[in-house]
C-alpha cells in the first residue's frame, strides 16, 4: 500500500509518499514557514506525487495531522485530506504532531520517559509522554511547563519539540536529569508517514485534536443590534 501523509499544523508545510515496507520515502518535500500554508500545500502536494510516480490513483491512504498546532493549519490539512482522500475513494487517518515528534526517540532505547512538548505560549505546553516500552504514560494535554515536569515524574528524560527547552529548564531547576534530543518544531514527515500506515481507520479518525479553544471568539452584537428574546424562542 502507498500513502500520501500531508502536515500542515506546525510551523511548517510537509508532504511525503510512503510504500508500505519501505524504508524511505519515495518522494518528500518540506517547506518550513509561519504563514502561507493554504496557497503552498497543493502545489507541494502535486510536486511529490509527481516525482513518486503512478499519480494519485496510486495512493491507497491518506494521513493527515490532527494536532495540536495552529487552529488554522490543522484545518488547512484536514480539508485538503479528506477532499482528496474522498476523490480517491482512499481511506483517511489522523495523526497526532506529539505522536509523530516521539515517534524516533521511542524507537531507540532509552531507560526513562520520552516527552515530545509543543511549546503553546505564555509558558504552556501541549505534551505527551511514553515509557521505555512506547506505553503511553501522559496522554496528550496543554498544561504550564511546571506541572507538565510534575506529571512526567522523576525522570530521566528525553524531551523533544519547541517545548523542550522549557521542560529542560524546569527540570534543571528541580535537579533532574534531561536531555533535549531535538528542539524541531514539526515533525518529519516520514514517521507521520508510517504512522499513518499503522493507524486503523476506525481508531484514528482525520478530526481536530484541539486541546486549547480558538482564541478568535464570536463578536457580539451591540443590544440594538440583537434579535428579541421572543424571536431566539421561535427560531
């Protein structure tokens, strides 16, 4: 099976095709970037279906990031997902950007606990945690870095993603040890990739991780503006 794994949470736009058993992509483009996501994923999509060969009829899954990041990213990913996993007739998957961050490190051996931390602003992260045996032992949350450190226990610790630097400076701080592994603030697109080709359809929809409400919110209405009390009764 071929899949077509598509990022767009973080700040970067990512797409990559993937065979089944294969150790490499078979084609994979990056384009790091804060804003612009919308008008760069298509072509970058067409690009590396291009130069993967068989066009999209060879696809036969597609993988798409659900979160967290950018409320306006995951959308961005999700629709072009499923508009072409519908064309395809291809099954979809969803796949968490803190899964896809751990992914490497969990894979090498490591007598502690493996956290992948987005850094989410105003000394917050979005963070989750898994043991030497890849169990996840902290399922995915938006918390301070300081109680972040405290549910992750007494370490050691292998942090990865842009909050890792805030949960090694807390550690530093509550004398444990930490490592950072990788400050990287995406994923590679190639474990999202594979992933995606583990994920089952039916445990892991393509639909927004959203641990942190939008912060755009519905402007209200001056009160000569809104609609009689009777009216909102009878609507």
């Amino acid at each position: 099976m071929r899949i077509l794994a598509i990022d767009t949470a973080l700040p970067a736009v990512s797409a990559c095709v993937l065979d089944l058993g294969a150790a490499e992509p078979v084609a994979s483009e990056t384009a790091p970037m804060e804003r612009g996501h919308a008008e760069e994923l298509l072509p970058l999509v067409e690009r590396v279906v291009a130069a993967a060969g068989g066009g999209f009829s060879a696809i036969g899954r597609v993988a798409v990031t659900v979160g967290p990041g950018s409320f306006t990213g995951i959308r961005i990913g999700l629709a072009a997902g499923q508009a072409i996993a519908l064309a395809l007739k291809a099954p979809i998957v969803g796949v968490s950007t803190l899964a896809a961050l751990a992914a490497p490190y969990v894979l090498v051996p490591f007598d502690g606990v493996v956290a992948a931390a987005i850094d989410a602003r105003h000394g917050q992260v979005y963070v989750t945690a898994y043991g030497p045996d890849g169990r996840t032992l902290l399922s995915p949350r938006r918390v301070g870095a300081h109680e972040a450190l405290r549910a992750l226990g007494s370490g050691p610790l292998r942090l990865i993603g842009s909050g890792a630097p805030l949960l090694a400076e807390e550690a530093r701080l509550a004398g444990l040890e930490a490592e950072v592994a990788s400050r990287a603030a995406a994923p590679d697109i190639a474990f999202i990739a594979r992933l995606g080709l583990a994920a089952n359809p039916a445990t892991a929809p393509a639909r927004p991780l959203y641990l942190k409400a939008p912060d755009a919110k519905p402007q209200e209405r001056p009160p000569q503006e809104r609609p009689p009390q009777d009216a909102l009764a009878g609507a």
